[in-house]
C-alpha cells in the first residue's frame, strides 16, 4: 500500500478514538496509541526518511494536514472533558449568590475622590452637583465676581459661542449659590466636579481638571470651624504628620481669604517644606445677599481644592497628563 493510501484511514480511525473518550484518561490513552513515542501516526512519520525526493512533498503535505486535525480535535476533546469534570454532580441551585470576576479597577481620581467624599460624610457633608455648562450669573455675578475680573476674560474661561453666552464652570462654586438659592440655612456640603480653564497643558496644568469644595453656613461660624474641619480632612487624606499653615490672601466671595500650605514626609520627598493646597475663606457678606440669606444673622466659611493635587502628592506622580491618557501600564498601578 502506498504511503499516501495509509494515512486516511489512521487519521479517521484516531478522530473517531478521541471522540469517544469519555475521560480525560482514556483521551490519554488514545493519544498515546496514535500520537505517542511508538504511536500509529508516529510510524508514518518515521517512514518520511524512505520516501523517494518526488514522493516527500505530496507526503508532507498530508501528514500535516492529518497532524493538525488530530491535534485540534485532541485539544478540544480534552477542554470538554475538563468541564464536564469540573460541573458539579447535582442540580444547579439558581437562587445561591453569583460569582464573577472584577472586570476592572476605578481610575485613580475616583479612588481620590470617594476617599474625599467619606471623610466628609464623617462630620456631617452631603454631596451636592450641578451642570458644567454654566451662566456667568451662577459662575461669576453670584459670587461677587464683577464683570471687568480677570477671570471673565476670555483668555481665562471657555466661553459658548451663541447669544446667552454660556461657558464651561471656572470652578464648582457655582454649584454653592445653586444649593443656597434652594435651601434655607444651615448648609454643609461638599461639591466634586469636574471644570475648565483656558490653561496650556504641561506637568501640572491641564485645560481640566477635578475640584473639590466646601460650604458651610449655620449661625456663629468661624474661622476656628474652617481650620479644624481643613485639618481634619487633610490629615485623613494624607497622613497623620500633615502640618498646614494659612496665609493671607484675595479671593472675590470670601472676606477674609487665606490660601492653605502643607507640609508633610510626602512634600519633603518631593524637595519641598511647603507645598499651596487649597483656598478658603469666611462667605463674602454679598454673596449671602445676592441667595438671600442675612448676613447678619447667618456666617459661613468655604473651601476648595484640585482633586489631581491630592492625586498627585498621595501617589507620587509629576505629571498631572497621565491621568487623561488612558495608559494601561499607569492605571493598573492604583
């Protein structure tokens, strides 16, 4: 019989075998009885060596065609007994609790901002949210903010181009006048967001970026108020040895103002003592007007910070732009 004529019916006679395996030790066995060391398809291909120089070619060509069916067809016989083997004996129970694997991880702002989020929840902060395209009512006017600031420039704020000229929020302060123009005092919350500036991208600025603030009016508040719940708040977020310091400074809707520096073992690594935070200050006694709250009776302090500067100095990044470029290598390290 010539040797082309032998390998068909080796071939089905091994595919039929692998088929009816019922275990994996007996698919074993029948790869052992036709592909192992002294196998059946094993022979042929020991007989390659006597084959004349025109007979090899035809020959190769349908031994491996032979090979790789046998091999698909052990591979898939073996991954199907593999499941049969490892399903459980009795009757699915429906109703018992599902398992699945996680699909994915939360991007490190998120991490960032649910820590933020709960040390706040701790004293009492609920979490408020509002649109990222704003007025200039909301985001600047409300806020005591006059028109010739230089955060009305266009130069500074991304402005719509249509006739109610809306813009994308500066910041999430707007937010504050929303939820004050709605709700009697007391107000304590915290507003997460994302906003923009018209700032050129580099290691530490980004046209947007995460903003976190606070706002909290009730009868008698102080300045004392605002520095313990900064503390408390900076030291959950960045350690124990978190030491701050606040210094004068301006913005349009508080009066005072101060900016807040930190120092801590994560600053130092970074060569620095000191490192700007944060800004706050007492409610602007205007913006209490312009909500409808009387300033006379009614006090309050505020406060806000950048979410990828927490981010940063938690984690020891220096480039704000590897949060915003989807990195997989950078991702699957939080």
């Amino acid at each position: 019989m010539a040797f082309t004529d032998q390998i068909d019916p080796i071939k089905d006679a091994a595919l039929q075998a692998l088929q009816a395996a019922d275990s994996l030790a007996g698919l074993d066995d029948v790869r052992v009885q036709y592909l192992g060391t002294n196998g059946q398809f094993t022979g042929l291909l020991k007989q390659m060596g006597s084959l004349s120089k025109e007979e090899r070619p035809a020959a190769g060509k349908a031994v491996n065609q032979a090979k790789i069916a046998l091999t698909e067809t052990l591979n898939r016989r073996r991954e199907e007994l593999e499941l049969a083997e490892a399903a459980p004996k009795h009757a699915t129970d429906f109703t018992a609790p599902g398992r699945r694997r996680p699909l994915g991880k939360k991007h490190p702002l998120s991490q960032v901002t649910e820590a933020i989020v709960r040390s706040f929840r701790k004293i009492g902060f609920a979490v408020a949210d509002g649109p990222e395209i704003e007025t200039e009512h909301y985001c600047f006017d409300a806020l005591n903010t006059p028109a010739d600031h230089p955060a009305r420039d266009t130069q500074d704020t991304f402005f719509l181009n249509t006739n109610e000229r809306p813009l994308l929020r500066t910041h999430t302060s707007s937010v504050q006048i929303r939820v004050m123009e709605k709700t009697p005092p007391p107000v304590r919350i915290i507003v997460p967001g994302r906003v923009y500036r018209r700032d050129t991208a580099d290691a530490t600025h980004n046209p947007t970026f995460h903003q976190i603030e606070g706002l909290y009016v009730d009868k008698n508040v102080t300045v004392g108020d605002l520095k313990g719940t900064v503390e408390f708040v900076f030291k959950e977020l960045l350690g124990k040895e978190v030491k701050l310091r606040f210094r004068p400074h301006y913005f349009s809707y508080t009066e005072p103002s101060l900016e807040i520096d930190f120092s801590s073992p994560l600053v130092r690594k970074m060569g620095k003592e000191w490192l700007e935070i944060a800004g706050c200050g007492m409610v602007h006694p205007r913006v209490f007007e312009n909500v409808g709250y009387d300033p006379e009776q009614w006090s309050g302090w505020a406060f806000g910070f950048g979410i990828e500067r927490i981010a940063m100095i938690r984690y020891g990044i220096n480039d704000i732009r590897l949060f915003y470029e989807n990195d997989k290598r950078f991702l699957e390290q939080f």
